[in-house]
C-alpha cells in the first residue's frame, strides 16, 4: 500500500476528475482516459499514467488558482506529498495489479467522500476563506522536515477538500519564515 500521504494526494486527484467534481480537465481513470490510454499502453500501466495525468492537472490547476510559491497546498512542490505519489505511481508501473488503483478507479461521488473520510479521519482543518483559496494556517521550515507535523498537514489539507462542491477553493498553509 502507498503511503498514506501519497493515498491523499491520489485520491484528491482522482476526486477533481472531470466525472466526479470537475476540478480540472482530467480523465485520468474516469471512460475516457481507460478508452484513450488503454489503447496506448497495457492495462496496469494505463492506469498509473492515467493517475499521473490526474496528480499533474490538479497540481496545476492548484498553481494557477492560488498563484504564489509560498501557497503550500497538496501538490506542492515545497511538501513531498505529491513526490511521493508520483513515485509510487512509477512503481506501479512495473508491478502487478494494485487495489489502491481498484478502489479509485471504481470511485463515484459517494464512495469517494466515504474513502476520503476514513482517510482523514480526526482531522479537524479550520479554514478561512481568503482570495480563491482556504488558509489553514502557517508553517515553518522547521516544521516541514517534521514527518509527525507533515503527516497531519496532508490529512488536513485533504479533509478540507470534503465540503467542497462544484468551485475549488484549494486549500493550503502559508509558508513563514
């Protein structure tokens, strides 16, 4: 199993997919990406590019809504959840079938927020809504080579993607220095 930040970042890419909210313009693992990468690559490598292309597009749409380096959100550069994801991702590629990929590729709206609450459980983010984003605070240097702190920074990150409707406010922690 991916670790669980890798999971988090996995699941809100899948999750933003043109099928579910329509946060980017991804279709990674909803018809059309199975149809147009399965005829491309094999099946377990079609999948992990698929949620490649969902992991990169959100990523994007992240940097293009909150615009400034300092925005920490879930596929930031400046926090390794996103590396991690794409890693294991790479390594999926050369492995057998994995349920992770079953289980989000099988995603409708609803097993998606049932999943991701399991995932984030006990976190608690408070937001405040500033700009297109949601601010959840502020963290240090320091605090991002903290694995404890960074492990509840992406639990809280995803959590407060959960109430979300069609309009994505990423949310993000600012960085202080």
């Amino acid at each position: 199993m991916a670790p669980l930040p890798a999971v988090l970042v996995l699941g809100i890419a899948r999750l933003g997919e043109a099928g579910l909210r329509g946060w980017w313009d991804a279709h990674g693992l909803g018809e059309v990406g199975r149809y147009v990468l399965g005829e491309v690559f094999r099946w377990r490598t079609a999948r992990a590019s698929g949620l490649e292309l969902d992991v990169l597009s959100a990523g994007s749409r992240h940097e293009q809504i909150l615009d400034r380096p300092t925005a920490l959100h879930l596929f930031s550069d400046w926090l390794p959840f996103r590396h991690l994801a794409l890693a294991w991702l790479a390594e999926r590629k050369t492995a057998g079938p994995d349920p992770l990929i079953d289980r989000l590729a099988a995603w409708d709206l609803s097993a998606a927020s049932r999943d991701l609450a399991e995932w984030t459980a006990g976190a608690q983010p408070s937001a405040e809504v500033v700009g297109p984003g949601l601010l959840l605070g502020v963290l240090t240097q320091m605090e991002l080579e903290d694995e404890v702190m960074l492990s509840s920074v992406a639990k809280q990150l995803c959590a407060a993607y959960l109430d979300q409707g069609a309009e994505l406010r990423p949310p993000y922690f600012d960085l202080v220095a």
